[in-house]
C-alpha cells in the first residue's frame, strides 16, 4: 500500500512540474522511471529483462488517480479525447455480436 501511496506522490509531483506528462502516458512514465532512478537510456528489451517496466500499468491508472483529485493537472484536449474513446470502447463492449 505504501508503495502506491508513493508511486502516486511520484506521479502527482511529474505531472505539476511537466506539462508534456499531462499529454503523454510515454512522457509520464519516462519522468516517472526517472525519478525513481531507472537509466532509461537502456533498451526497452533490458529494461523488461530486469523487471523495471512492471509499474507502467499501476503508472497510468495513478495518472487516473491523480487527475480526478487534482482535474487542474489534466490536458483538456487529452481529456476530451479519452472521454470520447471510452464511450466508444464501452458501446463496443455492449454491443451484441
């Protein structure tokens, strides 16, 4: 629990002070891996080899997180567009086939 409590912190802080991280998950999680000390320079393939990318998901879902607290840290333009995929993916997913 303390490690997500963290990894929020991290991911509140990463958006405040870097606006690209409000447009981009990428740019987050970059910014994020950095702050927790992950060389990012390696390949995607060692960075995976070594267990380092396995919080990219709990990533994103802290960006959730974060933005529903603080909306003053989300893109509006961003926003907009995932509202509108999410609507998509939810009449997809409704849809009888």
């Amino acid at each position: 629990m303390e490690q997500l409590r963290q990894l929020n912190d991290l991911v509140r802080v990463e958006l405040t002070e870097n606006v690209a991280a409000r447009k981009s998950d990428m740019a987050l999680i970059m910014g994020v891996f950095k702050r927790q000390g992950i060389d990012t320079s390696k390949s995607f393939a060692e960075l995976a080899a070594n267990g380092q990318l396995r919080q990219m998901e709990s990533i994103t879902r802290a960006r959730r997180k974060v933005q529903s607290a603080h909306p003053e840290l989300k893109d509006a333009e961003i926003a907009e567009l995932r509202g509108e995929r999410t609507e998509i993916f939810k009449a997809y997913a409704h849809a009888k086939d």
